[in-house]
C-alpha cells in the first residue's frame, strides 16, 4: 500500500478540484503540480496516518444518495492499490480501496461509490489512520480468517519480502513468512540472506517459521560445495524446505543433497528450535540447533575462500557432555579433546548431531 493522491470529485454532476482553497489540507498531505490532471494539480501524501484532505462546501438539493466520482493518480508502484478511508461529515470511515487496472505509472483512474448526503453543505474527507505496517496485516489477518472458515487445514506461507518485519505477527496470522527479497542462484544472495537470518530464531517455532526463501539446489548457477552449504545452512534454520529446481532433469549430485536423511531430519526434528550463530570470526562461522533428547545439531560454516580449521569448545554448545557421533569423511575431522571441530573447504559446511548418550552414532555429513 502507498499514499493516496487525488485530483478531483464529482458529486451530483458538479466538479469540485482537490487543490481548491475552500478544501482543508493537512499533515503530510500537499499540492502537487500534475500534467496529467484537469487542473494541473493533485493533493499528494493522503494516508500513512498524517495526511488527509478535506472537501467542504460539497452542496445537494435534498437528503438522499449520490453517486461519488473520485478521480485519483498512481505514480510510484504502480501495480499496488491505494488504500484510504472516507468520511462523510464527520461520519464513521470507510476503507476504499484505490486500484490501477491498466498498471500504468502516472495513470488516471477513478473509482464510483454511493454516499448518503444531506440536503446544503456536506464535508468528504480522505485519510487513512493507519500505517502501510498496519494496513499489511490487516489484509493478512483477514485472508487467515478466511481460510481458517473452511475447516480444513490449509497452511498459509505470508510473502511481504520481510518488508515490515512480519516474525513479528506472523506466527498469529499464518505458518511461516519470508524474511526478504527473492533469492537469487547464486553465492552473493544465499550469503546475503542467511546474514539477515541472525536474531530471527527466538521468532520461530513449531508451526510458525521464519522462511528465508525456497532452495536453488541444482540450478547451476553456485558450485556442489555451494550447493550442499546452501541446503545444510537451510536446515540448520529450520527453514520450510521448497526444491525450486526443475524436478523433471535432476542430477545425481542434485538428487544426493535434496535427499540426504540425516540433513533433512536436523531440519525436521520435532522440537522446532530454529538454529543460531555461537561463532562468528569472519569467514568462520559455527550454528547451533537444539534437538530432542538434549541432543545439538553443531554446522561449521566456511565462508571464504581457503580451506580453515574450525572448532569450538563444548560448552559454548551448551552441552556438556556432547559427543562426537559423525565420521567426518572428506569434510572435516575431530578437534582436540573438549572440542568439535573441523577442516571445511571453501564455501562449505560440515555438521554433527550429538548429545548426551555417547556411543550412539548418527553420521550427519551436511557437505564437503
């Protein structure tokens, strides 16, 4: 949603211009001038709760209903509606909702509604006492509402790109809710994304998820390491898990990481704890994800560009008695004693899952 700018009503078959010295303008509401308009100017700036313009002196012969012509302008974000609320002397407002069918920036459009008028002089107000923020969740409130009135379980993924921060109402409105823009295939933007991941996870939780965007696994653009670090990384966020390769030509290599059992139930483990970042030294990072049974999921993350060994103590795990239960094959291998580590190519990612039962071994190799 965005500011709301006008031109001019018609009520009654007269005309009345928005920027008329007989009309109130306030708050953030000013005169813009407008080549496109009849009288080569707009009120601009209506809504976001401050600004608002006031028609006054609108005069019809008798009480009764009448049809209201809005003329208004689309400038910026042409594709997205207008919201604004009119009031009719001083009356209860009513929310409208301003569209742009041809999608044309600069476009003059206009919108008919009965209003009920009284005979002499009326008033029309446009405002909007509400927030874009506001307006968001509204609209996704009443969509949840919607599809919680058929009865069946239907999940409700909220896409706002992360714009007015919904992990702060998501969880009461729908199931999971991306956390920024679209995801690119390529290493720039799966960095860029899972930066903007930290301080996220006290968010999330069993049936509400943060949702940093679907996979580019097996797209070509990033490199197998790339590839293998992207998926260990996801699930290591409990991020929802969306292929968004083409499934009809998938390689091996692409089968093996979407497939891979032991990353997957990291990502799927019933306590629904998102993972967070322990260990940030630069290009070395370290994740930890809280499983059932006092178990820990622990990901080494290489960023850069040369081979690193990596390792941390136990207890910066927050479990004393974690064991080491993966055979690090070519990705990693063990620390010194009282330590989880690992050697980790560039750009790559090698986890554990461990707890506090030694000896029972579950390999959990996220990628080499």
């Amino acid at each position: 949603m965005a500011d709301c700018e006008i031109d001019k009503i018609v009520v009654a078959g007269v005309e009345y211009e928005a920027e008329s010295p007989a009309n109130e303008i306030s708050g953030g509401a000013r005169i813009r001038y407008s080549s496109v308009c009849s009288g080569k100017r707009t009120v601009m700036g209506i809504g976001e709760g401050s600004g608002s313009l006031q028609f006054n002196n609108i005069e019809v012969p008798s009480d009764g209903q009448y049809e209201l012509t809005i003329t208004y302008v689309h400038t910026t974000n042409p594709a997205n509606p207008r919201a604004v609320f009119i009031s009719i002397n001083d009356g209860p407002g009513e929310r409208l909702r301003l569209n742009n069918p041809g999608g044309q920036r600069s476009a003059i459009n206009t919108l008919t509604i009965p209003v009920t008028l009284k005979a002499g002089k009326n008033t029309i107000k446009f405002y909007n006492p509400y927030t874009t923020r506001e307006i968001t969740v509204q609209n996704y409130k009443k969509m949840s509402e919607a599809l919680q009135a058929t009865g069946r379980p239907i999940v409700f993924s909220i896409c706002e790109w992360g714009t007015h921060s919904p992990w702060l109402w998501g969880a009461q409105v729908g199931h999971l809710w991306r956390t920024t823009g679209d995801i690119q295939d390529n290493w720039g933007s799966v960095l860029n994304i899972l930066d903007r991941q930290v301080g996220l996870e006290k968010y999330a939780g069993l049936g509400h998820w943060n949702d940093p965007d679907m996979l580019e696994v097996g797209n070509g653009g990033m490199s197998e390491t790339e590839y293998q670090a992207h998926f260990s990384l996801w699930c290591i966020l409990a991020a929802p898990l969306m292929a968004g390769n083409d499934l009809r030509s998938v390689s091996e290599a692409t089968r093996a990481i979407l497939t891979n059992r032991e990353v997957i139930a990291v990502n799927q483990d019933p306590l629904g704890v998102q993972g967070r970042k322990i260990r940030d030294d630069g290009d070395h990072e370290i994740w930890v994800k809280p499983l059932v049974n006092g178990e820990r999921a622990v990901l080494f993350f290489n960023r850069g560009e040369m081979p690193a060994r990596m390792a941390v103590p136990v207890e910066e795990v927050e479990e004393a008695g974690l064991q080491l239960l993966a055979e690090v094959g070519r990705a990693g291998e063990a620390g010194q004693a009282g330590q989880v580590g690992a050697v980790g190519a560039a750009g790559a990612a090698a986890s554990w899952k461990g707890g506090r039962r030694a000896g029972r071994r579950r390999p959990c190799l996220c990628s080499a």
